[in-house]
C-alpha cells in the first residue's frame, strides 16, 4: 500500500553503508519508522532532503506484518537550517524531541495537534528565540496532548483555588491547598504561573516571560519527575545537560 504524509525528521539511524531508517513523527499517522534505501549515496534523490528536524512530505511503502515502512519519496517543506547549525536552537529542538519520542510510542492514533506543536516549536526555534521557556511551554502541551495534564489553578484534592504558597502532587495531578498540602511539597508561584499561562496560551506569548536565574531549569525538572511518575518509566533525555550547560555559560 502507497501512502503519503508531511512528517518531521526526529531521529536518524545508519543502517547500511547507504543506507537509513528514520524515525518521524506524522501529521497522518503519528510517529512511524521508515526504511530509507540508498540515502547516503552520491546521487541519491533523497541527499539534503532528510536532515535531522527537517519536514518534508514523505511517500511510502508500507506492507502489512512489516514494523517498518519503505520511503520512496520526499519533497521538502521545510528545511529547518537553524535547528542544525545554531546552538541554542540546536539543543531546545534536541530536548523537545526527546520529550515527543519519550511521551508518543508507536502504534499511537494519529496525532494532528502533536505534529502541530511540533511545527509551532520548530518553528520558535527556527526564528531564534530563546529556548527554554518554548521547549517547557512546548512540553506542557505535549503532557495535555498526551493524557496526562495537570491542574495549575485548583486543588486536585479538594477543588479549592489556591491562593499563596502553592504545593505540588505529582501522583495526584498538580497543585494542592494548604489544608491537603501534606500531600505534595512546597513549590514557588512563579513556576506554577508559567505552567498555568503554558496550558492556557499561545508558545508565541511564553517567549516573554521571564523567570528567575535558573527558574526555567526547577520548571523542566518539575515537568520530568510529573512525567516519571504518570509515564511509569525513567526518561533519559541527553539534551537537558547541553541545555543546562549552555544557560551556565549565559547563552
């Protein structure tokens, strides 16, 4: 069977002397591998088409009983040059992609929004703004998009608004009251505000908002260990070192 999808490059793997098999994530069918023959050649068709973040309108092959499908075929939509030659979008792509491969495993439902953030993410990268509060706002999304959102404004336990002094619950869903703040700890109202203005507007509108000297790195370490605990599984994500490193450098 013949199909055809616009896809984001999120992985590339060398599976031959010519050959690679590509991880993407589609706007038709979600996140698929694809066996891409004789890439690596000199005068193959596919040479500057498939880089790593690219996105391009893929057809395939794809045979029933067959983990993977066969691309036959690219146009680029877009290249994404930024994301591979400039550092500080070179790592929030990184991070962000790491993120989408750890949240979404194959054979999921198609996924329209996903793709879509994906692009709106790129996209911010791509332009050169800063990294951090897109990949965090980015990763809020992708949580909700996912199944596992969580409650920035009420109290999971009781349904009371919280006022000063917020706590966080992990295993319940978010933030919790004074009155059951014995169920999660202490975490600051910035960072619960960030995660409250993530879920609720534009990745464009995140750009702006500042946090304190390593606000955004207690922000992403919140959303890891919430992630940890509702994914069931450790999330080995290499970019947040580079990300860590390149904020301590004051890029």
């Amino acid at each position: 069977m013949r199909i055809s999808t616009p896809a984001f490059v999120l992985r590339r793997v060398r599976w031959s002397e010519s050959s690679l098999i590509l991880t993407l994530y589609s706007l038709d069918f979600g996140r698929v591998s694809a066996m891409v023959r004789g890439a690596l050649r000199p005068k193959s068709n596919f040479l500057g088409r498939i880089e790593l973040f690219s996105q391009g309108e893929f057809q395939f092959v794809r045979r029933e009983g067959r983990e993977l499908d066969t691309a036959t075929e690219v146009s680029v939509i877009s290249h994404n040059h930024i994301l591979r030659t400039e550092f500080r979008a070179f790592a929030g792509a990184g991070l962000f992609t790491e993120w989408l491969l750890s949240v979404v495993s194959f054979g999921n439902e198609p996924s329209g929004p996903v793709y879509r953030l994906t692009e709106q993410v790129f996209g911010l990268l791509e332009a050169g703004v800063p990294p951090w509060p897109v990949v965090c706002g980015g990763v809020v999304r992708l949580l909700q998009l996912s199944g596992h959102g969580f409650s920035t404004d009420i109290c999971v336990a009781c349904g009371a608004e919280i006022a000063d002094s917020p706590c966080w619950s992990h295993s319940s869903g978010g933030v919790v009251c004074g009155r059951c703040g014995e169920t999660g700890f202490p975490v600051k109202s910035g960072i619960i505000s960030f995660l409250s203005r993530a879920g609720n507007s534009t990745l464009e509108s995140l750009v702006r908002v500042r946090l304190w000297p390593g606000g955004y790195i207690q922000c992403h370490s919140l959303l890891k260990e919430y992630a940890q605990v509702h994914l069931e599984h450790r999330l080995q994500l290499k970019s947040e070192k580079v990300m860590k490193e390149m904020l301590d450098a004051g890029h």
